[in-house]
C-alpha cells in the first residue's frame, strides 16, 4: 500500500461532499498537472489518500481510500488526463494544518511543502503514521 495527498479546494468539494458520497465514492477529477497526473497513475485500488482542504483552512481532515484505478478524465477534452476514484474512510478528530506540519522537522521533506502548488502528491510511510498520531489516528 502507498500514501498520498490529495488536495481540493472546500468550496468546491470538501470532505463534506466526499462524506456523503458514501461507500460508492466518486472519481477525482481534474488535475491538469503532468506531475499529479502521473501520482494519479502511480495509485492502486487500497492506497490511502490524506485529503487536504486548500485555500483558507490548509489542512488535512481525513483520510480517503483509493476504490478505483487511473482512467480517461472525461473533461479533458484533449484526452491527456485521467483520474482515480476515491471513498471516504474516516475524518481526522484533530484536522492537521500546513503549519502544524512546518512545525515539525521530521515532515520537512513532504513533497507537500517542497512542490506546495502539486494537488496530488505521495506521503512516505513514516510521514503517514506521524501526520495520522497528529491528527488523533
């Protein structure tokens, strides 16, 4: 099993919307960078995604699963991009912020930080456990 990162802006889906999805899930479209693209496609059915709230809140407030694998992304109209689809499995009790996470050294490395625009990145197993014992997992 690998790690990720997804990031969304709450006004557009938040973990609310992931949430009430429900068991079925739904594809996590979108992402137009060459980069997250290939995360994308790096993803297996049980990977585990920390999803991220970007914008004003920039924090972590739960985790998702992987339940699908990488696809064409119907709105590429170019047929460059695909997408994963995503389920939620629980949210964090203590949602874990982007300063919490500068504040700690053992996280400097995290492609969250050193590639801050990426909106799907991969978290190391290490940084997984201590960002889930932060978060109250």
């Amino acid at each position: 099993m690998r790690y990720w990162l997804i990031k969304t802006e709450p006004g557009s889906w938040s973990w609310q919307d992931q949430l009430d999805a429900g068991e079925a899930g739904t594809c996590w479209d979108g992402v137009r960078n060459y980069q997250a693209s290939n995360n994308l496609k790096a993803m297996e059915t049980g990977d585990q995604c920390f999803f991220y709230h970007s914008v004003k809140e920039k924090s972590i407030v739960g985790i998702a699963e992987v339940i699908r694998e990488y696809y064409p992304d119907p709105s590429d109209a170019k047929g460059r991009f695909g997408m994963v689809d995503v389920k939620a499995v629980k949210a964090l009790p203590s949602p874990v912020t982007l300063a919490d996470i500068k504040a700690e050294p053992r996280l400097a490395e995290l492609a969250l930080l050193r590639q801050s625009r990426l909106s799907v990145v991969p978290i190391d197993e290490e940084s997984w456990a201590l960002i889930c014992r932060m978060g109250g997992v």
